[in-house]
C-alpha cells in the first residue's frame, strides 16, 4: 500500500513509521527526536481519542511540528502596548532604552565585579554600581537598591520601626494595587500603625500629638492612584520634616513614582521629584520602573546613617537585587546625566512626551495599510483620545492623543462577540496586539507605538 493511499479509513501509521519520514527530518534535526517523537505521539493520541482528523503522514508531521513550535515559544514574550497607558503595570511597566540592554548582556554572559572592589582588590558592596548616582541626582547622602518599593517600604518600616509605632495620615492609608495595602505592610513589617487626622484632613498638629516615645517614624504616603479633593488638608511637609527633627524620630516618605526631572520643564502634569521630596524629609523609597523608566527595583535614599541602618537589616539580603538590576539601572541613570538628550535616548520620556499630531499623523498614515489587512473584516477610524501614565503615577492626569479605532463591518448588532473574537484574534498574533475594548469598538491607542513596520507586519498575520 502506498503511503498516499492512506484514507481516513485506515489505521494510524505507527510512530516509528512517521519518524523515519523524510518529512520528518528537519524536525527532527532542530527540535531533537526526543521531542519529537512525543509530539508525534500525542498527534496520534489526539487522533485516537476523536480530537482530530486522521490524514496523510505529511499532514501529521505537520501537526507534530506545530506542536513543538508552540511549545518552544517563550511563555513571556514581547507584545505590543496599545493600551493607553504608557507604564502598564501587567505588560511591564518601562520599556528599556539599548543603552541598559547592553549593559545587561555585558555582565550576564561571564564574571563582573558585582561585590568585588577593583582598586582595593577586595570585597564590595552591590549598591556601590548605582549609589554614587542615586546621590548625585537627588542630592541623597545614600541609598540602597531592593526587589521593588515594596520591598522598599517593608524594608525601611522593619529597619527603622520594628515593635515602635509608625504615625500616618488616615488620609494615605492606601491600596497601591493587588495586594500592597499600607496598613498590612506595617504589620508585615513588625511595626504598629498609629493614625492621625481624618480621610480628608490631617494637621501639624495631629502629628504633634501623636509623636511620643514609642514612635518609630512618620511616615508620608504619596497618593499615587487617587486624589482627594474639596475640603482637604496636610500638613506641610517641610513643617513636618521640622517637628520630626525636633522631636527625633525619622520623617520617611514612600514617593511610590520617584521621578528624577522637573516634569513640567517637558511639559508634562508636574510631579514632585525625588530631589524636592528629600529636602523635605529624612528618607524616600520610590520604584525604579515607574516614571524613573528604568527595571523593577526599589530604592531607598536619604540620610547616611538611616541609609546604614536599612542596610545592615537582615532583610535586605532577602530583598536584594541581581547583576542585572544594578547593569540596567546604572546605564538609565547615566543617561540623566545628559538632560538635554534625556526625551529622546529613554524610552518612557519619549513616549510621555510624544505630541498628539505626531500621534495622529502616524495614526493617518497607517490607516490605509490596516484597512487594506482588515478588508471587509472591520471598519477602522483614526479618533482622538487620551493616554494615562500609568503605575500609579498621576492618576488623574491624561495625555492627549490619537487612536485606529476598530468597529465591526455589520454594525452594532453581534458586537460584543465580534469584539471579543478580535480582541483574541489580536492577542493570538506572534507579537500580541494589546488594546482596549469598550463603547462597541477596539482602541489601539497609538502613543506607544514606535515601530510601525511590526504593526503592520502583525495584522498581515490576522487570523478573523
Ligand atoms: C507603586 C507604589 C508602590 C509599590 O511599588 P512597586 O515598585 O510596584 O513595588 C508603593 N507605594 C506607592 C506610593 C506606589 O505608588
């Protein structure tokens, strides 16, 4: 019988058979006959148990290769944020600028100095690679890096604080997101919370009254994701940062987004920065992959002697960060050595500050290449709309901008299944297309889009 006889009638050939096809050999040559011949099997297992058609052994092979081709995929892997929000804490927050690519990939393929001084010939510490910059661009007397600001936050709370009373407004006992509640992290961190003022309003001299011998320190929360407005009040921050010297005890603020550059000289919404923010306190903790655009990590920075004792905690070996941490983010932190090319060379400012008709003439020209993908598929707009900065920076602030909104050719009528069906068709593409769903179409909001080509190249792939 000859191999193209073979008819959905007949038996399955056998895995020895399929694996001594010649159209095996190249999977057989890239993936490895191990790998194989478990792909084959569970293509013929899928057979048997009615899941698929049985066909032709090229077709199985075929199968067999698609098989392995999906699982080499990574599981993490690039996709495309079109989502509106420039620092998307679930697709990654800040993209990296080559300058830190590179210096990743220069220490992580052989040994580095990471705890090694090259001029003493001796042991090192870690945060020595980025410290010197941290201050330089704060104006800090130290810092140190850990695993993100949470860490951060605990760290400083349980090396500053533990089994003393931690004095906050009732007004910053927040959620940050997921699981990070201000008030949990203090009991996680062996400290006791003692709440001042109320939601809205918190005076000096709320703090004043609460400042006693067990405090361990006050504590400013920035409202990173809220705000709170009409009757409100705080006090001062650098009355504050006064009555805590006075009395004694540590002034700590958690800035969560810890931006580095007067983000009104770019013309952005202005946002204090971590150099103002020390001047009114003893220590702030802020993330590294928020508006500071570089990796996740936390920092903290301030005082020398606070900075020494956060060092010395036991915890800080826990929460420590890799080699390629400390590479990344000393190459983004050169890079604010150099502000006047700071918008163009790191990717967050740049994509910040982008203008709305630079987006809505990229968004113009691509219309017609998208449409043309789409055919009768969708109809597609370019509409105006507004980008978010995202990971609890300037919560209520947006960015104006333009976006290729995609509406389903018949109208209104099956909507929500035709959207979802895109939705998923975009998520399906071999560099996921993420947008946003609502109002009876899908947004791509085109702020964060720099490479038109892959876009373009994705919907030539688009599978509705
Ligand atoms: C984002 C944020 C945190 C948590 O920072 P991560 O780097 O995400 O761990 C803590 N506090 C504030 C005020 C924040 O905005």
């Amino acid at each position: 019988m000859s191999r193209t006889a073979l008819s959905a009638e007949t038996r399955p050939p056998s895995v020895e058979r399929l694996l001594a096809h010649e159209a095996a050999a190249a999977s057989a040559e890239a993936y490895g006959r191990t790998a194989l011949t478990e792909a084959i099997r569970a293509v013929l297992a899928a057979i048997r148990e009615g899941h698929e058609p049985l066909a032709e052994s090229e077709e199985l092979i075929a199968r067999a290769e698609a098989r392995l081709e999906r699982e080499s995929r990574p599981s993490l892997r690039r996709v495309l944020n079109l989502t509106g929000t420039v620092l998307h804490t679930n697709l990654g927050r800040a993209p990296l600028p080559p300058e830190a690519v590179e210096a990743v990939a220069a220490v992580m393929t052989g040994a580095s100095n990471l705890e090694y001084d090259l001029v003493r010939g001796e042991r090192g510490e870690r945060d020595s690679h980025v410290e010197a910059l941290i201050c330089r661009l704060t104006g800090a007397e130290a810092a140190v890096v850990v695993n993100n600001n949470a860490a951060a936050v605990l760290l400083v709370l349980n090396a500053l604080a533990m089994r003393r009373e931690v004095v906050v407004s009732r007004g910053e006992l927040v959620e940050i997101g997921g699981s990070f509640r201000v008030p949990d992290v203090m009991v996680r961190a062996g400290c006791r919370l003692r709440e001042v003022g109320t939601t809205n309003r918190t005076h000096l001299a709320d703090y004043a009254e609460a400042i006693g011998p067990r405090t361990g320190l006050v504590m400013k929360v920035h409202p990173s994701n809220y705000e709170v407005t009409g009757f409100t009040a705080e006090a001062d921050a650098a009355a504050l940062k006064h009555l805590c010297a006075e009395r004694g005890v540590p002034f700590v603020n958690d800035l969560g987004s810890g931006n580095l550059i007067d983000f009104a000289a770019y013309g952005l919404p202005p946002e204090p920065t971590v150099g103002r923010a020390l001047a009114e306190s003893d220590l702030v903790t802020f993330s590294g992959d928020k508006l500071l655009g570089a990796v996740q990590c936390g920092i903290v920075a301030g005082r020398a002697d606070l900075v020494a004792k956060v060092r010395k905690n036991p915890l800080k070996r826990a929460l420590r960060v890799d080699k390629m941490t400390y590479a990344a983010l000393g190459a983004v932190l050169r890079l604010y050595l150099h502000p006047e090319r700071l918008k163009e060379r790191l990717p967050t400012l740049r994509l910040l500050t982008r203008e709305e008709t630079a987006i809505r003439t990229q968004a113009e020209r691509l219309l017609p290449g998208i449409a043309a993908r789409l055919g009768d598929r969708a109809r597609v707009t370019v509409e105006p709309c507004s980008s978010q900065i995202g990971s609890g920076a300037l919560p209520v602030e947006t960015l104006p901008s333009a976006s290729l909104v995609l509406r389903p050719p018949s109208g209104p009528k099956g909507e929500g299944a035709w959207l979802k069906l895109l939705a998923a068709s975009l998520r399906a593409l071999p560099v996921p297309v993420i947008g946003r769903v609502g109002d009876g179409a899908l947004r791509l909001d085109l702020r964060t889009l720099e490479d038109e080509a892959e876009l373009l190249a994705q919907f030539e792939a688009l599978a509705i």
